[in-house]
C-alpha cells in the first residue's frame, strides 16, 4: 500500500517537473508587456458587452485601464464586433434547422507616434434551431452569444500579449 502510494507521488511529482520545465502554462495565462499595463481602451460601442468583458479581463490582469485619453499610452480600439449567421440545414418544411454563427471582431491597438496596428478574427458556433421551442432556444441562442464574447475578450488578450514593436 505504502508503495503504491509513493509511486503515484514520483510520478505526479514527474510529471509536473516535465510541463514545468517545457514551459507550459495554463491557457489564459498570458503576459502583457510592460508598454501595456497601462491602457485606454475606446470602442464605438462604448456600453457594449465585449468592450465590458475587455476592461474587466484587462483589470484581473492589473492593467490600469485609462478613463480619458492619453497620447502617451497606449489605445485599444474596438472597431466593430458584429454576428452573422449562415443557414447549414433546414427542416422537410422549410424551416431552418441549423444555423452557424459567425462572430466577427476588428479591433486595433495604437502606440504613440505609430501607425495603429489592425488585428480582425471570427469566432464560430452551431446553433441548433427549434421553432417549437422558440423560448428555450432564445436563452440558448442568448447564451452562446455571451459565451462567445467571452472568448472574443480573451482573444483579444491574447493577441495583446504577442504584440512585438
């Protein structure tokens, strides 16, 4: 019993000195440069979700996030985010059966005294439509609209921390 035991604490004690050393960190553990840890971030919609969901990730990574302009630090802009769906399947009635939601972002990041750079992505997701169920799949459609905002903002920090001047 005693060696099983220790078997088990050699091998997790192995196991995590080997993704240690590979370098290995835990998705969403990402390290923005010194240049960013102070930012103004603006969008055209100032009160949207996804500019919500970027100032709050920004402020966990203790970022100071600007409340007015500052030609010296660093400007997130948010562009635009927009959803779009494409029918993939319909019902024997005509009615559609699936859609895929295309969730588009086109943001920049602009240093002082530089051109700004231009980053733009898509998320996707299937939705399933139901018309018999129209309330319930209004909560999911509603739902997975969050969810994909939620990886949207995430992205967008992790773009942030590739950046290379």
């Amino acid at each position: 019993m005693f060696m099983m035991t220790y078997k088990r604490l050699i091998i997790t004690f192995t196991l995590a000195s080997l993704l240690s050393a590979c370098g290995f960190h835990l998705r969403g553990d990402y390290l923005l440069s010194d240049e960013l840890q102070t930012l103004y971030v603006t969008s055209s919609d100032v009160h949207g979700e996804l500019t919500r969901l970027v100032k709050q990730h920004l402020s966990h990574k203790k970022v100071k996030v600007l409340k007015h302009k500052n030609a010296q630090v660093p400007e997130l802009r948010i562009m635009s985010d927009t959803l779009n769906r494409r029918t993939l399947s319909v019902f024997q009635n005509g009615q559609v059966a699936e859609y895929e939601l295309i969730y588009a972002v086109h943001y920049q990041l602009r240093f002082a005294n530089e051109e700004p750079q231009n980053f733009r992505f898509e998320l996707n997701r299937d939705y399933q439509d139901d018309p018999n169920l129209a309330l319930a799949k209004s909560r999911e459609l509603s739902l997975l609209l969050s969810e994909l905002r939620r990886s949207a903002a995430d992205k967008i920090l992790r773009d942030m921390a590739r950046v290379q001047r």
